[in-house]
C-alpha cells in the first residue's frame, strides 16, 4: 500500500486511461489525426490453424477540422480512415516492419449501417475486430497482407470492412519509384462549390470546377500542403484522398450533397502521380427500391486507370 504522512491508506484502483496509439504506428505526422486508441491479440488456436486476430479500438471525435458533418450522423470517412490505420499499426506493432517501410494500398471496401454514425452527445468509441489474412513475404520478410474487419459500437455489429496493401522497404521503393517529387508542381485549380460535396471550405474540395460542356468530370485537385490530405510529404496521391474525391464525386454527380456514404468497393492500379493530370468521372445509377444510390467512379492518367470505385448512398 502507498505510504503518505506516515500512515497507510488503502490502494484505489486507478481506471483504465484512454490515450491513442503512436502516431508513427499509424503513418500520421500529427497526433490529432490519430483515431485508433489500442489493440489486444485475441487470437485462437495453434500452429496453421492459429489465426492473426485483434480488438482494435478507436474513437471518432464530435468534431474535426475536415471529417465534420451537419446534422445527426458523422463523417463516412472516420471510419474509412480507422480501417486504413489498422492496416499499419499491425504490420509495426505486431510484425514488426521497420518504420520507413512504405505501403501501397491495393484494395479496400466497406459496408455501414447508419446507426454506426449516429453522432452523440460524446466521442463515439468503437470496436474493430480485424482478423489479418493472406501475409505475404518471403524468408520471413512481411510484404503485406488482406485484413477483414467487423466493427462494433455498445457491442452491435454495424459494418464490415475489408483491405490489402503490398510493403516494401525503402531501397526497392527508391529502386520502383526513383527521385519523385512530393510537392505539386502547379497551383491548385479553382475548386468546385463546396456545397455541391458535402464541405463548407473550397480547400477540403478535391475537385475543380467542371470544364465548360463537361458532365460529371473533374480535374483533382492535388494540394500537397492541406495538412490532412498531406499529413506528411509523399511522392504520389494517397489512397484515402483518392477515396475521398470518389465521395465527392458521388456527391457532385447525384446531386445530394447530404447522402450517406454507406458503402465502398475500390481497386487500386497504379500510383496517382503528382506532376500529371488526374480525371474523376463518375456515373450514378438510378436509384433502387430503397432509395440507395450506385455511382461507380474512375481515377485516370495519361490515359491509364489509377483507380475505380463503386460508392452507395443513402439520401
């Protein structure tokens, strides 16, 4: 027991504190764009059998500088970004990839239900059980892997996700990409009204106003220096911006700035350069039964598709 002026008094249970994981665990410069709070291994069984699994928590904050929303329901993206940010906490805190190792998003899809991003009157904690499939790598070298997620708020699953991504080390990243730039060579163009996707700021948009006679085709917006987009220097677009001008886009093309984004199928081809013009088109369905939205979304340079998505949303 703790000695204090020279008398003994009971020991009192301290709670549990809740602080977020490193930052450098989750490939982000600044600790407020942290969201993921701990992991524990729940693995089961032995040997082949034994599965790579763990409980990782997170919370999404009531308010943030650019996933902030109006209205009863949070921003889609936070839970985007918390799968994304498992996907590099696991490779460093549980297999044990040096830090400087880059990672390159291949796929990644999600399924939500709304009651999941019912915002409250508190930070909303929740619950990611990830089970991490397919590593990948040789002689005991990590070089990726496919991890699913079911993710839970007061003990009801509400979504379920699903990523990969490839690694490497930085000599056979230099060797791939050579001495690429990580700033944008040009101005941003003007940037399409942020009403028309769901922001209040012209800096969070990524798409720039339409070409005159043009339908539901963007130029992105490549701003190296928004700090959350471009958290930290890199030498190409970073998958969740990509995921983001996807959102907007299936805001822009239906026109319902308001709809939630409920669900996510993506594919990844080739790194989003630059130095070289990205085109978003998107092509909204007509709506189902239940009123949901389909748009499938193309990323394309040179003529060469970067990246495609198939979004749902809920008006």
């Amino acid at each position: 027991m703790p000695y204090v002026a020279g008398r003994t008094v009971p020991h009192i249970r301290e709670p549990k504190l809740t602080t977020t994981v490193p930052r450098e665990y989750v490939h982000r410069a600044a600790v407020s764009e942290v969201l993921l709070t701990g992991w524990t291994a729940t693995a089961e069984g032995e040997g082949a059998k034994r599965e790579h699994a763990f409980t990782v928590t997170a919370q999404w904050p009531r308010s943030h500088a650019l996933f902030a929303r109006e209205g009863v329901h949070q921003d889609p993206m936070l839970l985007m970004e918390s799968v994304r940010q498992i996907g590099s906490l696991l490779a460093h805190a549980e297999f044990a990839v040096p830090f400087g190792h880059q990672f390159l998003l291949t796929d990644f899809s999600v399924t939500a239900e709304p009651d999941l991003l019912l915002a409250g009157p508190t930070p909303t904690e929740i619950e990611l059980r990830t089970v991490c499939r397919e590593l990948g790598g040789k002689a005991g070298r990590f070089a990726g892997m496919r991890y699913d997620v079911t993710v839970l708020r007061d003990g009801r699953a509400l979504a379920d996700a699903s990523a990969a991504y490839r690694c490497m080390s930085p000599h056979v990243f230099r060797r791939l990409r050579g001495d690429r730039p990580t700033l944008a060579p040009r101005a941003t163009s003007p940037a399409l009204a942020p009403v028309a996707v769901g922001h209040s700021s012209p800096r969070h948009v990524v798409l720039a106003e339409p070409e005159e006679g043009s339908r539901n085709r963007w130029e992105l917006r490549v701003d190296t220096a928004h700090p959350t987009y471009f958290d930290h220097p890199v030498d190409h677009v970073p998958g969740m911006v990509l995921l983001e001008a996807a959102r907007q886009a299936a805001h822009a093309s239906t026109g319902l700035p308001d709809a939630l984004v409920l669900g996510v199928r993506s594919e990844f081809a080739r790194y989003a350069e630059l130095d070289t013009p990205c085109w978003i088109e998107a092509h909204p369905a007509p709506a189902g039964p239940d009123g949901d939205v389909r748009v499938r979304v193309t990323g394309s340079q040179s003529q060469e598709t970067v990246f495609t998505a198939e979004l749902t949303v809920r008006p």
